[in-house]
C-alpha cells in the first residue's frame, strides 16, 4: 500500500478529490438522506483510481461497489441495472482479481501485467457480447424494467468492459467509458422526477473521467512493458552472441 500511495501521480490525487468533493458536497446541498449512495459512489471513485493504474485492489473495491450500486438500482426499478451489477459485473470482479493476481507485472503486485487478445478472442468477445445482451433483453422486457433500451445498452457496454477487465486488456477502459455514458443518461431521466438522484449523474461522471484516464494510464503502461521486454530480449540475445 506504502508503494502504491507513492506511484499515485499528482493529477491521480487532483482527479480523485475533485470527483469525492462534487459527489459530497452534490450529496448534501440537495439534502439526500440515503446515505447508501454517498458510500457506494465514493467507493466507486477510488476503485477506478486503482484500476486505472493497473492495481488489483481496484477489483476488490468494484464488487463492494456493486452490492451498494445494485441495492440502488433496485429502488429505481432499473432491474437491468441490479442484475447486471450484482449477477454479472461483480463476479466478473472477482475473476479478473484472480487474473491480476495471479499476473503481476514482473512480480510487482501493485501492477498488472497488460494483456493483447488474438483476433480469434475478439471474434469470440463480440458473440458473447451479443449473445449476453439479446438474452437480458428479453429478460429485463419480462421484468417491466424502466428505461428498457437504454438498461439493454448498459448491460452490452457493462458485460463488454467486465470481459475486457478480466482479460487485463487496456480497452476495458474504452467499454466502460461508453457505459458511463448511458448511465449518465440513464440517471438524467431518474432525476428529472427526483433531484436526490442527482448525485449519481456526477458520480458517473467521475466515472466517466476516471475511465478516459484508466485508458491512457494503460496505453502508456502497455507500451512502457512491450519496451521492457524487448530491452530484455536484446539483451539474452546479446548474451547469447557473447556466449
């Protein structure tokens, strides 16, 4: 933990204070009282802190996370929303902290190593995707879930950015960024009837900064291994030659 707090970068600490203050202080100048929502969206913030620097207790925080989102999404009716999060995003969670764990970045538990799919896996990704999200919608149309079209979105953008997470691939980052954005959405329509929910619309825009800088912070970390791996090839291949 000492390693990590010295690796957070100074716009890291800005963008995360930034993001608790405008949920805090949104929180209670409308006067919420379900404290649940503070909690969750705080929880939430950090988490992608961590992810966005590759550090597995970022996964750890996203299922804790998901308990507090789904608990939310049910009192709204958004059931895409609760089953998504608590049935899929969260377990999926918990394999990608294995995967993480169980891939450090040159032992170095603070990072994961970054991973590149094979033109075959995103083949298989984008069916699976497909498959996921026809089957919820029929499930979420049987539940009379609100906002129908944009809950099925949510769940496509969530399941693609969950399987990408677990896959330790940089454009993760890419699918939840497209996932905050229907929720965003999603929660402007919630709130236009009750402006207690407003703090999730600026919870998800946190989300949505975070992510954009998860998938930057991953590119650099992707090409900063792919060089360390070259440098380290040239140099068995140049022991070999002396050899």
């Amino acid at each position: 933990m000492k390693n990590f707090i010295k690796s957070i970068k100074p716009m890291e600490w800005v963008i995360w204070s930034v993001s608790v203050a405008a949920i805090t202080v949104c929180f209670f100048v409308f006067r919420n009282t379900r404290y649940h929502y503070l909690i969750g969206a705080l929880i939430g913030v950090t988490s992608l802190v961590f992810v966005s620097k590759g550090n597995p207790a970022g996964q750890g925080l996203t299922v804790v996370f998901s308990v507090f989102y789904g608990v939310i999404s049910y009192s709204c009716r958004y059931y895409g929303e609760m089953i998504t999060y608590l049935a899929m995003t969260a377990p999926m969670a918990v394999v990608a902290l294995v995967s993480w764990l169980r891939n450090p970045y040159k032992g170095d538990k603070n990072e994961v190593e970054v991973n590149s799919l094979s033109v075959k896996e995103w083949c298989l990704f984008a069916a699976l995707s497909v498959a996921v999200t026809v089957a919820f919608y029929f499930i979420l149309r049987a539940l009379n879930t609100a906002n129908l079209i944009v809950s099925t979105a949510s769940v496509f953008t969530s399941f693609a950015a969950s399987y990408l997470t677990a896959r330790r691939n940089r454009f993760y980052a890419v699918g939840y960024a497209v996932n905050d954005v229907v929720l965003i959405v999603m929660w402007i329509l919630q709130t236009v009837s009750d402006l207690t929910y407003l703090p999730m619309i600026v919870c998800f825009t946190a989300f949505l900064v975070l992510d954009v800088y998860g998938f930057v912070n991953w590119s650099r970390m992707l090409r900063r291994q792919k060089a360390a791996l070259r440098e380290s090839e040239r140099n068995i291949d140049g022991d070999n030659d002396f050899d």
